[in-house]
C-alpha cells in the first residue's frame, strides 16, 4: 500500500489502495471523513460518528475522486454529502 496526499481546496486528504486479497479497498480519508469504494462499511463507520461515502466500481483513487456517490451515512449527509455528488465533492464537504 502506498498512501498519496490529495490536495483539496481545505487542506488535503490522504489516500491509497489496499489489497485485500480478491477484493481491492480503494479510500481517500481526511479528518471527519472518508471516501471509499463499496467495501468500505458506511453505516458502521456511521455508528462511530465518521463521515462516509462509497463510490462503486473504482480500482485507483483518482477514479473514487472522479467517480459519482452512491451511498452516504447520516453523519456524511449532515455535512452536505449528497448521492451524486463526484467522490472529490464528497471529501472536500466531510
């Protein structure tokens, strides 16, 4: 796993992809928030009071940025997360 920085317009987001085995978990995370393909649990993270969304169907990060929201968590929804949004939006508003 190699973790790249992402410059946002707030800061910046880390992000990378890791090998799961047959599966690949492709995620961009700052504090307060991630981003992440459809492996990544929205609703237990939800439980811990982090911000998360899933982009489906993504290998790099560059596609997750680029890639349309699918599923928000009520905390991610409270920050102006919205389905349809590009996974970009999504992290620069957790």
């Amino acid at each position: 796993m190699n973790e790249i920085i992402l410059p946002l317009s707030g800061g910046e987001a880390r992000g990378a992809v890791v090998n799961l085995g047959p599966v690949n978990l492709v995620y961009a995370w700052k504090p307060g928030g991630v981003v992440g393909c459809g492996v990544l649990d929205t609703e237990t993270l939800d439980r811990f009071g982090v911000a998360a969304a899933n982009v489906s169907g993504v290998s790099t990060v560059e596609e997750l940025l680029a890639g349309t929201v699918r599923r928000v968590n009520a905390t991610a929804a409270a920050r102006g997360v919205r389905v349809g949004q590009s996974g970009r939006e999504a992290l620069e508003r957790m």
